[in-house]
C-alpha cells in the first residue's frame, strides 16, 4: 500500500498541512526557491485560507483536515510540511508515515520525548524520511559561527550566553497550555538549546530553570518567561537563556572562549538579516548577512534526500534532542529542582525507551501529601 | 580616645591600606582629582612600593601592616581606603573604627553576612562612617541606565541578562580560596549582582546557581565559572548572569522591558569609556560615556559625608545586601539546590542576626553519611 516517491521524479510533490503565519510568510513562498521541490497541495479547516492560498500558488489540490487521508492517498504528493500546532505534529506526521509519505515537521518535533521516539519509530517502520524544520541549520551566519567555535577560533568555549524574547498577543495559539506545546520554551528557547548544543557539539548532562509570570492574563495556561542553565560535560562548558512572550524583541546569543568571543544579533531571525561579532585577542570584526530565505535550502535538502536515498539532516534525533532538554527544563523548573540528564545518543535508543516507559516522578511538593485516591 | 575628623577641616585625609594593582593604577591617582581629599598616608608590607609610591605620591607617612595601630593613632588620618585582600577587610575596618578613623572599603565589603554586620556594627558603636567603594554608583552611565530603567523608558522590565568574564593568571590573589573571599562571585560576580539589584530597586528571593572548572590548575582553589538565576519579587522579573576568571574579557549586561531593551557594553569597565544601547518601540540609540575618573567621585562623596556628618552611600548595608546573595549562590552551587532568601533591608537587623548565629545548614550530601566525631 505505502508508496514510495519515485527515484526518477526530478521534483519532490509537497502537501503543505496548516496555513498559519509560518506558512504563508515563509514555507509557501519558498517554493518558488527550491527547484527540486514543487507545492501540489494544501490542507487546511479554513476555506478561505484554501481558497486564497491555493489561488495565489496556484494549488488545485485542497483538501480539509478531515480530508487529510485523501490527500495523503491522492498520488499527488511525496512529502508533507508540516506547520500545525505543536501537540499535532505526531498525529499528523504517523498519518502521513503510515500512507508512505516523507515528512518534513517544523519544531518542535513534538510535545514529548515519547511523542518524538515514536514519530522516528514509525517513520523508519514505514520507510519513509523524516526531518525536523531547523531553519538556522541552513543558514550561512549561523554556520560560520559553529564552524568558527568547534574550529577553536574562541580557543575553548567555556559559556554560552542568550536571551530570545518577544510579546506575544492575547489569542496566538502559542500562548497554549504547555500539554499542547504552548509556552516560549517550545517556540523560542529552542532555538537557544539547538544553537548551544550545535555550538559545543554536545548535549547537556544538567539543567535547572526558574520560570516566572508577570500576572498578565495571557499567560494563564503558560509561563511568561523562563531562564534556564544547562551543564555540559568534558572541560564542564556552562550555558545559560532566558526566554519569554512578555518582553521586547531580542534575538541574540554569545559564546566566550578562552581566547576571544562571538556575538550573533539578531540571532534567530528569518525576516532579516544576522550579524555576527568576533573579538579575538582584543580585535574585532563585524560582519552583516544579507537577509536569506531559511526555508527554500529546507526544502532542497530534504528533497534532495528523497530523490537520492539519503538521510536527512536535522533528522528526528535532532527534534528529540531538544524535546528532551524542554521536558527537563520544565520538570526543574516545576520541581525548584536541578535534573539530570542521561547521556544521549541515537545508539542508546533502547535504554531510552526503557527509561521513558518509566513512570513519571511526582513532583516533589505531592511527596508527602495523603495518598491519591483509587 | 577615638579621634574624631575635625568638621573644621576642609580636607579629609587619607590613609591608603594595600598598594596592590586597584590602589596603584585607580585610587592613588585619584586624589589629584578630589578636591576634599588628600592622600596622607600609605600601608604595606612592601617596602620597594612604599618608597616608589611614596615619593611618586610626596607622602611621607609609610607604615607596614605591623603599624598599622601607628598610623591609626597617628593624627595624621581620618580616614582609610581599604584595599587588602577580601578576607582582611574586617580586621582592618574593625581596627580603624576602633581607633575613630572613617572607612573607605573596596567591594566586596567582606567575604561572610556575619563579616559585614560585625563591620556595620563596630563602626556605628565606634561613630564613624562606612562607605563600600562600589565606583559605578558613581559612574554616569551606569546611573542613567538605573534612571531610565526605573523611569519606565523600557515599560516593566522583565529581565537581566550578564556577562562578566576576564583571564585571571596564575599567582593572583583573586584566585584564592573562596574562604578568602577568591573566586569570580566576590571579584566580578557582585557587579552583576550589585548592578541588578539597582536596576531593579529589589532584593532577590530565590537563587540558584551553577559553577564549572575547566580542570586547569589556577582553579584548584576557587570555581573557574559561575552561572546563576535570580528571582525578584512582585512581578516575578528573572535575571541571570554569568562569571568566569578563566575566559576571554566581556563585560555586558542587559536589561529587557516590555517596551524595549537596554545594552550596556562595556558595562563595569573603569579603564575605558562606557556604551549603552537603548531600543525602544524599534528604534535605537547609542551613546558612549567618554572615560571618566570613578574613584575620585567616591573619595569626594565619602569626603563630603565625613565633614557634613551625612551617611554616606554605598553604605555597609549596601555591601551586605550582595554579599548575602553571593554567599546563597555558593550554598546553591555545593547543594545542586535553589535557595531562598529572607526579605531583607536595614530594618530587619534583628532578625537577620538571630538568623546569622543559627548554625550554618550542612550540605544535603553529609546528611545521611555517619555522625560526625566528637
């Protein structure tokens, strides 16, 4: 039943599934960019969005949520981009697996470590490719910047430094409760945990977080703003971010090293430009990349995998990563206390199975309470 | 006995205690520039020093540490500026008050709470006054960057973000034992503290904090590295900062409102002209305050203070307030726990020295092992 995308297309045909503000300012727009990948569909429960959307990219192919079977069987696509909401991306990724369709699923890969495992699970079961939308993974200033801290132009990294801050508006769905991936450790402090662990090459081994609320009605369901600390291992790196929905645009991260450091700001931004700072031996050089479309080098490398056999690159690993860090930031920050992290790697797939078929630990404030009733 | 300065005098006069780097390249040469100050006297066990300084200077009073109860009685001082190594602080303040002489303290005033009341108490019992020589209280940039913060220029500031980070090199004293008052928390850390604790008009409830070692062997005796978060009351405003002994030199902090942010880089600098970076609604504006003297400014106002009998400020409890927050950073550090902190201020005297004479809490690893012997 599952079919495969054929070796000898020259075009990988996307379904791309929500019409939300990512989709419409950037995922739809860069097809015009990536000239192996091709929109033939969109799926969404707004008709208006279908009909104005599918006009303007001119996309025959429409179909509703509840149609999202027909489109997946509809032969007109090998791929889907997934925009939904965040509690969605398993549900809608698994779907698009099972019916042999890669997939292509914004961050957060999802809202639980469980969620991530079984998505990569599936998606290997079903043969079919998955990758996770890390823009900045294909983006030049962002590059430069790993390649000149693991190339030791900082000496040795000892501290990593950001703040990615924003106001969110009363009603944007990322003010949902955390169940539902809401909450800008989800949206935001991910692109803090990404670029530390891609930075240092590594993943941490502890974490502590203090999240916080400024009374603000928005932030009912989530926290206002969270700053976190994360312990790396080896020569013991230290990284801290702070994160938040109820401050000012900034966008920046620092590394510093033993020899000199790097400033990128804006940091995270795909609606202009990224400068990038480094001093070295009390000199500096500052340098502006011109604003590049994120999306459209998305795009051409995963398709690019599709048609030539090969793996993706960032690949659910990658979306697992930062899930992980995520749920432990928030069990600190939710406990008042440090957690520790196992070490990770894909090769320790079954221990990490086995240690999320573990109960969850009850937050310590419930220890000594009466026992829960039957 | 005690002698006390002369209101009829119209210059105070200095003694000088340790002619270490901070005396010899900041507050020797800034009695030049403080027109109520004379530099009368120098301190140290160096006798090459004395005799450079003490010609370079015209001062001809020099004494050993031995002496120092000779320069004290002398008649020759009001007043001392402390510049000894942090754990000497006490004795030599203790010492000076008791024989009627002012005290100009370096930061941080003491390396324990129990210190820095003792210090605070002997000086009032004494009837002299006690300053902490915070030099940026003096410092024009720093004090618009608290106006504008407390002004509402930035709408509420929900976040602190700092970097304090230099090279300390074998030998230096900084790297003494944290018992010593070494270690970066107590040499550049309380910067960032004092810095936010100013910006937010609040004392913090709620810290935790992470320290790391690169392994190298300058850090045998203190932490390379620390990171922590703070948790301030009312509207919940987290801060974090970050300070190493063993990366290259930043200095930066940044505070982000729910309007706009403010940058300041450099931030705690006295050897260069400070910047400050404001973006409000969009829109940014830097200025750069040319370098300025920082010390005089102290040395005038604490002059000022001694001849007027007004209380000077920074005062002792100011240097309490930070040295109680870097002394809960260092049990957070060695518990892998937050701690939480008292609300505080002058009028909690009482109860913050009953809280000082409980015995201090064991770390959580000792708990269980075997009682100690007697």
């Amino acid at each position: 039943m599952p079919r495969k995308a054929k070796s000898n297309q020259d075009k990988v045909r996307y379904a791309v599934i929500g019409l939300g503000h990512i989709a419409q300012v950037a995922v739809l727009p860069a097809f015009a960019h990536a000239e192996n990948s091709t929109l033939s569909a969109l799926v969404s429960d707004d008709p208006e969005k279908l009909e104005k959307l599918g006009r303007k990219y001119r996309v025959k192919a429409r179909y509703s949520y509840a149609e999202y079977e027909d489109c997946l069987g509809s032969g007109l696509v090998d791929a889907v981009y997934i925009a939904l909401p965040n509690h969605l991306h398993r549900e809608y990724t698994e779907r698009a697996a099972r019916a042999g369709v890669h997939v292509l699923c914004e961050k957060p890969l999802a809202v639980t470590e469980e969620d991530c495992l079984s998505m990569i699970r599936v998606a290997e079961e079903n043969q079919v490719k998955l990758m996770v939308a890390y823009r900045l993974h294909f983006e030049e200033a962002n590059l430069k910047a790993i390649d000149l801290v693991q190339g030791g132009r900082l000496g040795d990294p000892r501290l990593f430094d950001s703040v990615f801050t924003m106001t969110v508006k009363k009603g944007d769905i990322r003010l949902n409760p955390r169940e539902q991936g809401g909450g800008p450790l989800y949206d935001i402090g991910i692109y803090c945990i990404n670029a530390v662990r891609n930075l240092y090459g590594a993943e941490p081994m502890e974490v502590v977080a203090f999240s916080a609320n400024n009374g603000d009605p928005r932030f009912l369901q989530c926290e206002e703003t969270t700053s976190a600390i994360l312990r790396f291992p080896g020569r013991e790196r230290l990284a801290v971010f702070s994160c938040s929905f109820g401050a000012a645009d900034v966008s920046s991260y620092r590394v510093v090293g033993t020899k000199g450091d790097l400033v990128m700001e804006p940091a995270y931004e795909y609606a202009e430009g990224l400068k990038q700072r480094v001093t070295v031996d009390g000199r500096t050089r500052e340098r502006t990349f011109p604003k590049r479309d994120q999306f459209a080098p998305e795009l051409i490398s995963f398709s690019d995998c599709i048609l030539t056999g090969n793996a993706p690159e960032p690949s659910g690993w990658e979306g697992l990563a930062d899930v992980r860090v995520i749920r432990a930031l928030y069990r600190s920050a939710d406990s008042g206390q440090p957690v520790t992290l196992e070490p990770f790697s894909r090769e320790d797939r079954p221990s990490l199975e086995q240690e999320l078929r573990r109960p969850p630990v009850r937050k310590p404030e419930l220890v000594n309470t009466e026992a829960p009733s039957e």
